[in-house]
C-alpha cells in the first residue's frame, strides 16, 4: 500500500516538481531536495496521491461565509468542471442560502489526502444579478488559505 502514496513537491525556486513514494520517503535519512539547490527547506507539498489516480479530478464545490472563521460548507462534487459551474451559476437548490453563503469556490482535486488543490475558480453573489458571479481575483480574506472543500 504505502508503495503506492506518492507526494508530490514542487521547489520554491526552479519550480521543478517532485515525486516520491511516502515508502522511499520514509525510508530516506533527511527530508528530499531539488537539485537546484540542494536545500532540503525549498521543497513545498503540493499533493499526496495514489498511483494510477493522477488522470481523474473531481471539482468540489465549497460555499463560504465572509465574516466567521472556517464556515465554509462542501456541498458536492462532480468529475467536469462545467458541471461545477453549471450548478453555481444556477444556484441549484439554492446553495446561496437565501444569502448565508456570499462567496463560492470550485477546487480541483485528485484522489489522496492533504491534496494541494491544482486550480480554484471563485464567485461571488451578485444582488445586483441575483446569482454567483465568477471573480478574477480571490477574495483577500481568503488569501491565506487552500483546501475549502477537502483537505
Ligand atoms: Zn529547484
């Protein structure tokens, strides 16, 4: 089993990515690092899998409150992103909750634990169009955190 968890990492620097077995990875005296720079510290995870799993995503879709701390709530997933969209956009079974949840947030995730999400797509409530709205840029509030839905 444990042959079979990969972590990925990605360097700080070169931006080169990494995989090793969590099997090596216990078995290695020291933590691993890029041949940039032989620094075991710039080296970040990036993703924890199973092997044979990297081709299948899911795309949870994760509604978040704006003024209380962690209330995020993962109302589902789906394996194509347009699904995910689809389903915000449209607000079906109204996951706004008559405005609980101002903001939304579809990540892109693959089979394992602590996985890095690979993309994230926002939204905001519009009450000017009455619906979520895809925003360019994350909310600042959230700049600091990964991993709404899993993880
Ligand atoms: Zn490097």
């Amino acid at each position: 089993m444990l042959k079979d968890v990969i972590v990925k990492f990605k360097c700080k620097y070169c931006k080169k990515e990494l995989e090793i077995t969590i099997h090596n990875l216990m078995k290695a005296e020291g933590n691993p690092y890029c041949d940039c720079t032989e620094n075991d510290d710039d080296l970040d995870v990036i993703g924890t899998y199973l092997k044979g799993s990297k081709e299948q995503s899911i795309f949870t879709i994760t509604t978040l409150r704006d003024n209380e701390r962690n209330a995020a709530r993962c109302v589902g997933f789906c394996f194509k992103v347009e699904d995910a969209e689809e389903i915000v956009v449209n607000n079906v079974n109204d996951i706004f909750e008559e405005g609980y949840y101002p903001y939304c947030v579809i990540e892109e995730l693959k089979q394992g634990i602590y996985f890095f999400p690979r993309q994230e797509i926002w939204f905001e409530w519009s009450l000017r169009s009455n619906r979520y709205e895809e925003i360019n840029e994350k909310p600042k509030r959230f700049n600091q955190i990964a991993c709404f839905g899993i993880g």
